[in-house]
C-alpha cells in the first residue's frame, strides 16, 4: 500500500511539473532597465532581447532572434516605416545564398519570413519583425534584422512609432 501511495503521489507531481505554463526566456516581461530615455527600443544581440525603455528603471524585455556569426550589426538608427503583412523581397545577399528564392513573397503568405508585421530601421537593410518560423527566436539566425514572436512584433508595433531611436548592441 505505501508503494502505491508513493506512485501515485510522484505520478501526481510528474503530471504537475509537466501542465504548468512555460514562460522563463520566452516571455515577454517588464524588467528594470537603466541607460537610455523612455521610448527607446534597445536591442543586446549577446543577450538575444530587445527592450523597449518605459522610464522610470524599467523597461518591457521581449525574446528575439539576431544576425548570424558575421553578420550582426551594431549602431544606432531610427524606425523608418511601419508595415502590417508586408511583402517581401528578399536582399541581394540572401538571393545570392539562395537563388531559387523569388524576388517578392507576398504578405501574408506562410513563406513570408517577416511575420504579420515589420518595422523598417533608416539604415535600409534591416528590420524589426516578425516571423514564420517562432522556432527560430532566442537564436543567431538572420542576415542582420531582428526577429520577434508575431504576438510580440504587434504589441511594439502599437507602443511605437515612425521615428522611434533603435540602438544595437553587440
């Protein structure tokens, strides 16, 4: 009888540790931040995070993926556009390291690697935007833009605008 009893309360615990909410790195959360003025979007390409500065010691950490080995970037910029279900054509580099690849994939369609929404940086190659592939947040997987869940490029999307000071850091 005790063996039993001692199955069925590990198998009760095992089931508990399993059905709770997954939310560590993943979770987009409010988090103290000292450094730059409210409204700045700063992104810690060694930390894969990007922070949206509230003021007052905080700011609102989200998950992303970054550049690759070679090429991340660093710098300061400003959003130059908005855009929700942007089409995309793909750089020059990233047709030369892939050609059969069409020049513009559709927004909205699943193959469209910028998500439901994006925000152009003024340096003109790069952007902050969503994804296809949510797998792929918290790794070093882009030519260079800065990847978000879809969930979380709409919320920024709406806390920000047109202007907006962005600065990378490596």
């Amino acid at each position: 009888m005790l063996r039993n009893l001692f199955f069925t309360v590990a198998s009760a615990a095992t089931a508990a540790i399993f059905s709770l909410p997954i939310e560590t790195a993943t979770a987009r959360e409010q988090v103290r931040f000292q450094g730059e003025s409210a409204g700045t979007i700063v992104v810690k390409t060694h930390e894969r995070k990007l922070y949206l500065v509230l003021g007052d010691g905080r700011a609102i950490r989200y998950p992303v993926g970054v550049g690759r080995v070679g090429k991340q970037w660093s710098g300061t910029s400003h959003i130059a556009g908005k855009y929700r279900n942007p089409a995309w054509s793909p750089p020059d580099e990233i047709r030369r390291d892939k050609p059969s690849m069409p020049a513009v994939i559709p927004g909205g369609s699943p193959s469209n690697p910028m998500g439901v929404a994006a925000m152009t940086l003024a340096t003109g190659q790069y952007a902050i935007h969503g994804t296809n592939a949510p797998g792929s947040i918290g790794g070093y997987v882009s030519y260079g833009c800065i990847r978000m869940y879809n969930h979380d490029i709409t919320d920024l999307f709406e806390r920000v605008d047109v202007g907006t000071r962005v600065v990378v850091e490596r």
